[in-house]
C-alpha cells in the first residue's frame, strides 16, 4: 500500500473513533444535567469498585531471581523435526507433479 492510502484509512478510522467518542460522551438526554453518573447507577459505582482493585494490584518478581529459576537451561536447539517436509511448491496441480497429462477430449 502506498502512503496515500495508508493515510486515507487513518483518516476514516480517526473519524469513526471520534464519532463513537461524541455519540456514547457527548449526547445527553433531554432536561438531564449532563452528568450520566449523578443518578447512583449501581453498575457505575461497581464498575469503579473493581477498577480501583485493579490499580492496587502489586506483582512480585522475586522469582526472577529464585535460585532455581536462575538455573533453568534453554531446550536444545538441535530437536529433530517431527514432521516431513512437503512439495517445494504445494501450489502446483498434482496432476503435473505426478507426471499425468490431462486426458484430451476424444470427440
């Protein structure tokens, strides 16, 4: 792809992400505030419940320096492939890798 199209589809692609922004942001209803969370939405509140759980989460990398951890090797890279290898080009007919000539119509 050229230049110009890669640009074209970044085009559509920011108008689309902006235009799902605004529509699910940006409309409100009608004699509301403008503020989707002011009505104790259970969900919500959920929702923020979990998220703030999640930035408590701490991740203990201790294990990288385990001695045992440390110790581990990397598998041989000699292993022996299982699996046969197949036609230089399985694209090709099989008919004409064979050596088969397509049969000629006799009428």
């Amino acid at each position: 792809m050229n230049k110009r199209t890669i640009l074209v589809f970044t085009a559509i692609a920011a108008l689309m992400i902006s235009g799902v922004i605004w529509y699910k942001y940006a409309t409100t209803e009608p004699g509301s505030s403008g503020n989707k969370f002011a009505g104790g939405n259970s969900q919500v509140e959920t929702d923020l419940i979990q998220l703030r759980r999640l930035r408590k989460i701490g991740l203990d990398t201790s294990i990288f320096q385990d001695r045992l951890f440390r110790d581990l090797n990397p598998p041989p890279l000699n292993a022996q492939q299982s699996v046969k290898s197949g036609r230089t080009n399985p694209f090709i007919p099989f008919r004409e890798t064979a050596g088969f000539q397509q049969p000629s119509s006799g009428q």
